[in-house]
C-alpha cells in the first residue's frame, strides 16, 4: 500500500494572513489593519521581499 501526501501550495495572501494574525494576537491591533500595513507599499523594509 502507499500512500500519497497532497501538496498544498502557499501564496502570498496567505503568509501575510498568516504573519497578520500572529501579530495581532500579540499586539492586541486587529488583523485587517496589520494585513493592510503589510500589503501597503509605504514600508520600513519595502526592499525585502518574500520568499517564493
């Protein structure tokens, strides 16, 4: 018998999710308004992008 694992694949809007929701539980600030600021452009560090 084998067995086949499926393979999901993550985009971007879900890191940012992802990274969003974690911050807020953290923070207290509501995920929208995280997720909004990461997707802004007007970044601290815009010239780091995320891994593919």
């Amino acid at each position: 018998m084998s067995t086949k694992e499926s393979v999901k694949t993550v985009s971007k809007a879900m890191i940012y999710r992802a990274v969003a929701s974690s911050t807020a539980i953290e923070t207290g600030v509501a995920t929208k308004e995280i997720e909004k600021k990461l997707k802004s452009s007007n970044r601290r560090f815009a010239h780091i992008s995320l891994a593919n």
